[in-house]
C-alpha cells in the first residue's frame, strides 16, 4: 500500500463570504461544492478546487462565525502551499496580489524551489510554490471562468507543514508507517524543516516538519487547519490501512462515507489529525458546471433544507 499524494486540506474560517471572495475572485480557485457543516447546518462547508474538484486539488473550509483568530502553536498543521505552473506565473502573482493589496513576500528561495508568501483573510499562511524544477505534475482541469488566465492559474495543492514538538514521532509515522521518503531538508527562519514525499505527484505528495518546542499547545481557531488528508486511490486499499492503523493501536474513526469519498481518520503521536481519503467516487457523481451554485446537503439533513437555507447568509456565486 502507498499514499498518492495530497487529496484535500480542511480548514476552519470566520466569515465564509470573505473566504468566497478571496479564493474565488482574487486566487482564481473554482467552489466546486457548496455544503454545511453537519455539526452546525446553519453555517457553511466550502469546497474549492479545479474545474472538477481533483483529488489533490481541494482545500475545504468549515465555517465557524465569530471564532477567533487562530494563533501559532506547536502540534499543528501550521501553513500549506498552492501550486502554480513555473518562476513567471509568480511574477504574475506578485503584481496580481500588490493590485488586489494583499500583503505578501516578494519570489524568494526555499528548498531549490521559488515561493510567494501570504495570508488569506482569516490569517492563515499561505505560500504560492513554482513547479519549475519539478519533474512529476499532477493533471488538473483549469477552471473556464477564473478570474486567472489558465497559463498562471494555480495547479493544486503543494507541501503542507507541520509544527510538532517531538520531531522523531512524527518522522517514525511517515517514514515507518505511512511509506513517506525523506528527501531532505532547508532552514527556514532559523529551523530545520525536514522533507517528506509520498507519490508520483512531485510537490503535491511533500510534508514539511520542524521542531517547535518553543510554541505553547493551542486551540485551533479562524485560520487553523483542522486536517490533511491524503489520498488512498481505492476503497480496498482504505480497507486495508483502516485495519493496519487499527492493529497499531491508533486511535480512529474506523471507515467514513463522505459521499464524494470514503475516508479514516486517526491522530499521530503529536495529535494532528490525518485523514485517509479515497480518489473515488469524486465530487462529478451529482455535478454539473453550475453546481457550485447550489447548496448540497446529506441525505439526513434534506428534510430541513428550507429552514437551513434561510439560515444561511447568500454568497455571490456568479463569478
């Protein structure tokens, strides 16, 4: 068994029409499925991808109104990255974030890679990485109408980082047990973040770790990631791993429906949350080009769909 790489990121935001806004119309990202938060109906879950929602393309956002502002912490999943096609797409960026006044780092180096470094409205760290130097590419489908022309669009999901405090459980779980390949390692503000790649997706299969024992444990809020998930490409393989992180003693979720894909979830020695994630069905099993327009709910929340979606403040879905 072998993970594939990336499959989506879960985060948690305050404002979900702000968080429309700035990925839709500013990073030039598709909302492929709009849902809720089946803890609390009455508040947003966004799903943002490419022009289908691949596998390795989604970034999902739970919103949670009024939640404070999520501060750097040790345990976390503490920054993520989006691919873009090569060095000129993040010049194009610089000048597309300075017009759109986001404050961001010009093109530096990290790791013989070039980034721009960012926030997105809930203060989440966001880099924008070039896949010049890489030589295994996922294949997405651009999205038509983004704002973004299609030759600097964001490809998907690059290297997420951790923050754990005791770097050697972290490395034994990917290197051991998940299959990860350590391939090497950069200083970054004065810490070693060591490289890991899972895959043939080039940066989309990478998890970054540093030792932050000088950040206090905290609780997640506006801007944090609740999760990574990363991708099994069939149900037989969940199976599979559902039942050797079950013999390891981890605790777990034991096999999920999530309908657009089946998952587990576990905690690592740390206590981040990962999620293993199937590639199929995908999201195309009820989708349309106008999808992203109506507001999808579980087959046990349709009977309240009337007084949900009264509930729900509208976003602008025409662009």
């Amino acid at each position: 068994m072998k993970l594939a790489g990336i499959h989506h990121v879960s985060i948690f935001t305050a404002n979900a029409r702000a968080n429309f806004d700035f990925y839709t119309k500013i990073m030039g990202l598709r909302l492929v499925k709009k849902s809720v938060n089946q803890d609390d109906p009455y508040t947003y879950h966004l799903y943002y991808g490419d022009e289908i929602g691949s596998p390795g393309t989604a970034l999902t956002f739970f919103e949670v109104p009024n939640m404070a502002k999520n501060h750097p912490s040790r345990n976390a999943i503490s920054g993520l990255s989006l691919r873009v096609p090569n060095d000129e797409a993040l010049h194009y960026w610089d000048k597309r974030l300075d017009e759109h006044r986001i404050f961001h780092s010009k093109p530096i180096d990290q790791f013989g890679r070039k980034i721009i470094r960012l926030k997105d409205t809930d203060g989440l760290p966001v880099s924008l990485i070039s896949d010049e130097t890489s030589t295994q590419v996922t294949e997405v489908s651009a999205w038509e109408d983004s704002p973004v022309p299609a030759e600097y669009a964001i490809r998907g999901l690059g290297p997420v980082r951790f923050s754990v405090f005791k770097k050697e459980k972290t490395d034994r779980l990917l290197t051991k047990i998940l299959g990860f390949e350590r391939i090497g390692a950069y200083e970054d503000d004065d810490k070693l973040v060591t490289v890991f790649k899972t895959g043939d997706v080039g940066l989309g299969g990478e998890v970054h770790v540093e030792s932050r024992p000088d950040l206090e444990q905290g609780n997640l809020g506006a801007g944090g990631i609740h999760h990574v998930a990363f991708r099994v490409p069939t149900d037989g393989d969940l199976i599979g791993w559902t039942e050797m992180i079950q013999d390891l003693g981890y605790k777990n979720s034991g096999y999920v429906d999530r309908f657009y894909f089946h998952s587990l979830y576990f905690r690592e020695s740390n206590g981040i949350l990962i999620e293993l994630a199937t590639d199929e069905p995908g999201f195309q099993t009820d989708f349309t080009k106008e999808h992203g327009t109506y507001v999808d709910l579980p087959p046990h929340l349709e009977n309240r769909r009337e007084d949900i979606l009264a509930h729900l403040k509208p976003l602008d879905t025409d662009k």
